[in-house]
C-alpha cells in the first residue's frame, strides 16, 4: 500500500443513523464543518431514505442500501461538486436521514363537543377521541414544506397540526353523514376508513400519508346517557305492572313468613303494581284521589285480581264467585271467606231470592 492510499484509507467516512427514540422523523447526520471525505461510506437501512441537500438544495435521495460516495455514484452531486483537491476535498454537503416507518398509536380528540342535528334526538353535542398512523411518503417534500434547517425532527413537532386537521375533517364527515347517533357505534370501523380516505390528499401535501384513522369513541354529554339508560331500563321493563307483580310474585318464594302474611303482602303488591302503572301512563294531577278498595279471590290456590267492588258484583251475580270463596281486600289482616267480608256479603244478600 502507497502513502497516499494508506492517507486515503484513514480518512475514509462512515455515515449512518440508528434511531433509539423511535419518535425521531428525520436526523442530519453531524460532520464537522459538514464535510463528506471523498470514498465515505454511506449505509441506508431498511425503512430509511438518505437526503443529500448542497448549499440549501437537495442534490439527490438515496434508498436502502450501502453507498460508496465517489463522483460516478453521485451523478447529481457531480455537477455540484468538484473533486479536484486530493484528499482534502471540499465536499460540504448535509445528509438528511428520513425515517420512513409507521408512527402508530398518535392521540386525537375533540377538544370540545362537536354540535350536530340529529333525527331522533335533534341538536345533541358529542365528544370523540381515537389513534391514528403516519409516515414519510415523499422524503424531499417533507424536508422542502416542514423540516427545514432542523437537524433533529421529532413526531410531537407536528403531532398537534395533524390532529387539528382530522379533528376538522371528522366534525365535517359526521355533519354530512346523517348517521344516527345510536348508530355512530356500530359504523366506528367504516367511519374510520372513510376519514382516512377523505384526509389523505391534505396530508400528501407534506410528503406524508396518513396510515390509519382509528374511532375509539363517540360519546354524548351525561344528561343524554342518562336519559338513554331510562329508555333501555323502560324498554327492558315494557309493562311496569308486569314488572312489579313479578317482583312481588319473587318475594312470596322467599322462605320464612306465614301463610297469612305472604297472602297479605302479595295482595299489597298486587294494588301496588295496579296503582303505579295507572299513575305511570296518565298524567299527573294536584288533585288527590278518592282511595278505592280493590279485591283478590284465590281460585286453585292462586290469587287472581285486583278488581274493584263492581267486578266482584259481577263475579257474584255470573255465579262466578260463592259465599264460601277465599276473598282478600286492601286494609285486611288476613283472607277470609266472602261472606265474612261485610260489603261482599251484602251482594249475596241483595241476590238472594224474595221469600215465598
């Protein structure tokens, strides 16, 4: 080996970039005075692209791959450079690595409630918040609209202005939609799909191409939960008289109690179940109103009713209640036979055939 090529060999460059922040979009490989030796060796891993920019200008955009820099493998730079002072070649030019790999898991959300028109609940705000994924497309035109002279560009650095556009966009999509608003659930993955094709263009215009638009959740203020919840629990319910008897009907298969006392408890609910249903479907008046006695009879040991003093008169005169039926009235201690109770025995009385 010559003095001159053992001078050469010394000076020989390696340039690279490891990224260990994994947040890093583009690095400018530091060089003293930014000079590149001529024959340096240029290694570009995968999911990176290296910018050559001379005096301001980008020269040429380099792939994966390793780079002997000589004047025959920079035909670009060639015409930029002169390589004809020996080893001390003044080739002043700045490498610019991109990373090209996805930025995933990037936060955006309204930061206030988006007010819309709905057709079932009309005007209603909601709030929204989801990820998305970015990455470089076009490496020149990323540095040329938004990196500039900065050596080091992290994803926070533009982070916000990229969430203010899909915020933007996303208010603008849902407007236009005419979604339901209890529909907006099971459409997240659509509408996702449909965001990111309807924002892409906007950010090509930075060199980038957005990955993913991802819909975590659409929600709305808590009075409107509130009121949805009571819609489902009524929907759920249907008939509130059907409910409590139920619940009455559940309480009287606990063990524990007498007889008397469970009968008397079941026909509590019972008028309970048949007073509160009357008051949920009718309007509410000031007025108070006149207190009615309502009536049980068992037949097959099963209590049957509520009915009022007219439907047991009706029972009686179609013969289908007897002085001897079992008969339980709201205010009573226990069941008693009909012609015990004094307003029922006085039916059978009235009913009584005239002497002969």
């Amino acid at each position: 080996m010559g003095f001159w090529d053992k001078i050469f060999g010394e000076l020989i460059d390696v340039i690279d970039w490891l990224d260990e922040s994994n947040e890093t979009m583009v690095y400018r490989f530091e060089r003293y005075n930014n000079e590149i030796k001529y024959g340096a060796k240029l290694t570009v891993r995968q999911s990176q692209a290296a910018v050559f920019v001379n005096e301001g200008e980008i020269a040429d955009v380099l792939g994966p791959g390793i780079y002997e820099l000589e004047t025959q493998n920079l035909p670009i730079l060639t015409t930029l450079q002169h390589w004809d002072h020996s080893f001390n070649s003044p080739f002043k030019a700045e490498v610019y690595f991109c990373n090209l790999r996805q930025f995933l898991d990037l936060k955006w959300g309204t930061k206030n409630p988006i007010i819309l028109r709905d057709k079932e609940f009309g005007v209603i705000r909601l709030r929204a918040f989801g990820t998305y994924g970015v990455r470089i497309d076009d490496p020149a035109l990323f540095i040329k609209e938004i990196v500039g002279t900065n050596g080091h560009f992290g994803i926070d650095e533009i982070s916000n202005q990229l969430r203010n556009i899909i915020i933007s966009r996303f208010t603008d999509i849902v407007a236009s939609s005419n979604i339901p608003t209890l529909d907006l659930a099971a459409n997240y993955d659509q509408l996702g799909d449909y965001i990111t094709e309807r924002i892409k263009e906007e950010f090509s215009k930075y060199g980038l191409e957005l990955t993913t638009v991802i819909i975590e959740n659409i929600s709305v203020p808590p009075a409107v939960e509130e009121a949805l919840d009571k819609r489902s629990s009524m929907g759920i319910i249907k008939d509130l008289s059907e409910y409590l008897t139920f619940q009455t009907a559940e309480s009287m298969t606990k063990e524990g109690g007498s007889a008397a006392g469970d009968m008397a408890a079941m026909g509590v609910g019972f008028a309970m179940a048949e007073k509160l249903a009357k008051n949920f479907g009718e309007p509410k008046t000031y007025a108070p109103e006149p207190y009615e006695k309502m009536y049980y009879y068992a037949e097959d040991k099963e209590p049957q009713g509520p009915f009022t003093i007219d439907e047991v008169e009706d029972f009686v005169k179609s013969n289908k209640l007897n002085s001897s039926t079992l008969m339980w009235g709201t205010g009573m201690e226990k069941w008693k036979k009909a012609r015990e109770i004094e307003e029922i025995e006085s039916l059978f009385n009235f009913l009584s055939p005239p002497p002969l």
